[in-house]
C-alpha cells in the first residue's frame, strides 16, 4: 500500500512538471521556468530551516535542502535571493524571487497577501529569560504591562507576542539573526524573548548564552504553526506543483530525514 502511495504521489508530481501539451498556461511561473530553466528562490535567516555557513557563506537548512533537490529533479538552476522577514512579503509580492523557501509560518495577515503551499510541518515556541530573573513563573506572566518581549520585526514571533500577550511592551526590532534577539535580554533592555524551541536549545547549548539566560518553560511549547513555503496569488499551477512537491516529500519521510539531520549535525551558533 506505501508503495502504491509514494508511486501515485510521484506520478502526480510528474504530471504537474510536465504534463500534456497545452496543459499549462503560457504566463504561468512554471512554465517559464521550464523555458528559461533557472529560477530564484528568497530565503530570509532562520535555522535550521535556511541560515548561511559563517565560513563559506553557503545557504544550509532544512527548507534549502528541500529546494536543491526539487531543482535538481526539475534540472533547473536555482538562485538564492537574501531577504529579512520584515520585508519578505514586498520581496515575494514585487517579483524578486519565485518563491519564498524558508520556514515561512501561516497568519492570517500573511495568508491575506501571499499563498501558502501545503505546510512542511508545524513548529512551536518557546521563551528566554535571564536566570535571576524570577518573575516569569508560567505563560500569563508575560502578559503584563511592565514586562518587555523582544522579537523579530514581520516574523510570526511579533505576531504571536501581540496575540498572547496584549499588555506586555512589545519591542519589534531588526535583527540579521535569531540568536540576535538574546542581546536585549541580557542587556536588561528586554525581559525576554520569543523563538523557535529548536534555536533555543541550540543556544542554551553554549556556554556564552547558558551562563545568563535559560528557557522560561521547559516541556510547555506554544504556539504550534504550520510552515512551509509561499508563492504569489494568482498563479494556480504554480502553487499546484508546489503542493504535489510538498505531499511527495512529506510521504517519502525526507522532511523529517532532513530535520534529524541538521539537528545532529554541530550547532550552527558555535563559533
């Protein structure tokens, strides 16, 4: 029966990528890219779905091994595009990339601009607070008019600081990485921070980090989301292919290879 499966989820995909003649519309995304067989890709940085190798500044992640392999398979070149999250919409919306290939988590705001594909996965959050800071106890205690929460200008994080916690002082600010959004805390500019549970523990994995801050609430994620990737409205086929490419991968479990992988390899925060 897998087998079954996997065969008719590939054949599908097949048949999106190429299908019959006239099958595909001449302004459709898919159909240049097959013609000019090169297409460009926007990544912003957040690992370890798609963050740059400090030494030979490569793009690595799990969502960026995902797009070599599907342009390896469509025998396409494939471009990277750096964009910040703050702006990756105006990127995606005003033509500079194809699509938008990091861990991109679904809002309403967002979904009201752009097209999600059919989600990778979901992905939950947690908190850093500093050590000796003992007012944070459980969840609710961050929503508190005297409380700041440093986050990420346009990432889910802002969206889910503003959702949960409407009383705290929220502080939405540029950052060119996630682990950027520690300095505030520790400098006493912030009370804590919002991030994935995944960069959270790769960071308290570091002494520099580990001998000030902590992980607010050990074992109690919140605000599971679905990520994937993105694609501008107006361009069914385009999305369609996207999505049979995000089925196939997910049946033949590589999502969850790709995600062991890099979570075992050395922490990309280590200098």
């Amino acid at each position: 029966m897998r087998l079954a499966t996997l065969g008719g989820i590939a054949a599908a995909l097949a048949l999106v990528a190429s299908g019959p003649a006239g099958a595909q519309t001449d302004s459709s995304t898919l159909t240049r890219i097959k013609k000019e067989a090169q297409m460009k890709v926007c990544y912003a940085p957040g690992a370890p779905e798609s963050y740059k190798d400090p030494k030979t500044n490569e793009w690595l992640g799990v969502f960026v091994t995902l797009a070599n392999e599907m342009a390896a398979e469509m025998k396409v070149k494939l471009t990277p595009v750096e964009v910040q999250w703050a702006t990756a919409v105006l990127a995606l919306k005003r033509g500079d990339c194809d699509f938008f290939g990091s861990s991109f988590a679904y809002t309403v705001q967002r979904g009201q601009e752009v097209a999600f594909i059919r989600p990778f996965r979901a992905k939950g959050l947690n908190v850093v607070i500093r050590k000796d800071d003992n007012r944070i106890k459980q969840l609710s205690d961050l929503n508190d008019e005297k409380i700041k929460i440093a986050v990420t200008q346009g990432t889910r994080e802002l969206d889910t600081a503003k959702r949960l916690f409407p009383k705290a002082q929220i502080l939405a600010l540029q950052f060119q990485s996630d682990v950027e959004t520690l300095a505030p805390v520790k400098r006493g500019d912030a009370d804590a921070t919002i991030n994935a549970i995944i960069n959270i523990n790769w960071w308290l994995q570091l002494a520099e980090h580990n001998s000030w801050a902590k992980m607010a609430f050990p074992g109690e994620d919140f605000g599971n989301t679905p990520v994937g990737w993105a694609v501008r409205y107006g361009d069914g086929e385009w999305k369609e292919f996207l999505d049979g490419y995000s089925t196939f991968v997910q049946t033949r479990d590589r999502v969850r290879e790709l995600y062991d992988e890099y979570l075992a390899k050395s922490n990309p925060f280590q200098k």
